[in-house]
C-alpha cells in the first residue's frame, strides 16, 4: 500500500485507466469476431459494414495508445483482405 498521497492518487488513475482499456480492448476483440463471422456467413454488404466499424474502433484506440499503431494496421490489414476476397468471389 503507498502511503504517499501523490502515489495513492496515481495508483487510483492507472486503475481507472486499466479498466477503460481493457474495456476497449474488448470490443475491439468482439468487432472482429463479428466481422470474422459475417465473412464465415459470406454477407458482402453486412461484413463490410462491420468491417469500418472495426476500423473507426481500433484507430480510435491506437491513437489513444491502447493498442500500437503497426498492431492497429495488421489487425485492419488482416480483416480487408478476407472481406476482400469475399466480394472478389462474388
């Protein structure tokens, strides 16, 4: 336990700042998992409209520095690509 104010307040701030990113972090895990299934279901239009919303979340989060800027890109990278395939097929 700290016993110093200025460190109890900063333990306070980095508990609220864990929660708001693991908070983040967790939809971005479920956008993903919802674009991963509308491509399984092979929805061109529903998967590409989930697609930007996976891409506006996860830039919003790396540029608030919950996830890196290159994790960001490889993870938007990874997604287009199969929802790109999808509509090639087609």
């Amino acid at each position: 336990m700290a016993h110093i104010k200025s460190q109890e307040k900063r333990n306070r701030q980095n508990e609220k700042r864990k929660q708001r990113n693991s908070q983040e972090k967790s939809s971005i895990r479920t956008a993903s998992k919802k674009v991963h299934a509308a491509v399984e279901s092979k929805d061109k239009e529903v998967s590409q409209a989930l697609l930007q919303k996976f891409v506006k979340n996860i830039d919003t989060a790396a540029q608030k520095g919950v996830v890196h800027k290159k994790t960001a890109a490889r993870k938007k990278s990874r997604l287009a690509k199969k929802v790109n395939a999808l509509t090639a097929k087609q």
